[in-house]
C-alpha cells in the first residue's frame, strides 16, 4: 500500500506544474508540454533539459514537487513522443523540426 501512494504522490506531483503566483497548480493536461514546445520553437533546435528547466523557472514555472521542475520536464519529454524527440544524452528537439529537417535533407 505504501508503494501504491508514493506512486500516487508522484503523480500529483508531476501534475502539479503551474505558473507561480495562480493560487494552485493547474491540472490542465499538456500544459507543461505546451511551455516546453513554446520555449524549444523559440531556440530554434535542440536543447537540453537543464536548459528548458531554466527557462522555465524563469518564467515563473514551478512544482509542488519536492524535487524542484527537472523532473518533471524531463518526464514531459520522455513522455510525449508526438511532440519531443532525444537527440542526445539530455538533450531534445521538437518532433516537427526533425521530421522538416529528415525530408529536408532526403530532397538534397
């Protein structure tokens, strides 16, 4: 029962991404994933994780979670295969801007 909880409170946790000063965390699904695709269309091609989490904290971006916003960027990532792609130890880019740059370079 023990295990089941701490599963639980991980969960809320990972949810629980909101701008800071809203009152609450937003429970809206894909709202991190938006903040993340929004940062990544703006550097113009990969980046790493510790970089998305500082962007967004600088943004105001905060977790309830005990382990501060990284993880659960980093989980956003891995879990959104339709958005975010590994393109190194770390280090992601956006699904689209690759699949663009694959038929870009098949046309050469």
């Amino acid at each position: 029962m023990a295990v089941e909880q701490a599963v639980l409170d991980r969960l809320r946790a990972v949810s629980d991404v909101s701008p800071s000063g809203n009152g609450g965390g937003s429970r809206v699904a894909g709202s991190l994933a938006s903040r993340i695709e929004e940062f990544m269309i703006g550097a113009g091609g990969p980046v790493t994780v510790a970089a998305i989490t500082e962007a967004l904290e600088k943004a105001g971006v905060t977790s309830k979670s005990p382990d501060g916003l990284k993880p659960s960027v980093a989980s956003a990532l891995s879990r959104r295969k339709d958005m975010f792609v590994s393109v190194g130890k770390s280090e992601y880019d956006l699904v689209a801007r690759q699949k663009g740059s694959e038929s870009h370079e098949e046309a050469s």
